[in-house]
C-alpha cells in the first residue's frame, strides 16, 4: 500500500518497484502540489512559484554511498537544508 498523506492506493505485487513508485509520484503527488501552487499564487499574486518541474529521485543506498561518513539523520538533516535553500 502507497500512502501519500493525502490517501492511499493498493498496489498490486508486480507494481511493487521502484519505477512504479517514481511513475505515481510524478503522475500523482507532483501534480496535487502544483495544482495548489498555481491556486496558491493566483490567490496571493505577490507569491511567486517555487515548485520544480521535476521530481528528483534518490534511493536511502544511494545517500549512503554518497555520504559514508554521515549518520542517515545527519544526511536527512543536510538534505532538509539544501531543500530549504532551493525554496528561499
């Protein structure tokens, strides 16, 4: 089961990878928050958008590999101040 903090979705056993998940992300997720974003800044015109076109994907493995000497928090932490910088 997928959930997304909005619902949830029963996925079958052959859709339980990697690429389907990026697939329902994109297709789903990446759509309800643009969709808010383009109702959030026609309502607040001084609000710029701020949303990338792109979703951008990286596996827990990857991170590690990337950064062996940080802890998954420490990771997690320098990854939530990176994104924060994008949207300031």
């Amino acid at each position: 089961m997928l959930t997304n903090g909005i619902g949830k979705k029963i996925i079958s056993k052959e859709d339980r990878n990697e690429e389907y998940l990026k697939r329902s992300c994109k297709k789903n997720l990446l759509c309800f928050f643009k969709a808010t974003e383009d109702y959030i800044t026609k309502e607040y015109p001084k609000l710029t958008k701020k949303l990338p076109e792109e979703i951008t994907f990286i596996t827990s493995q990857e991170l590690e590999d990337k950064y062996p000497t940080l802890t998954p928090k420490k990771i997690e932490n320098m990854l939530l101040l990176k994104s924060m910088e994008q949207f300031s």
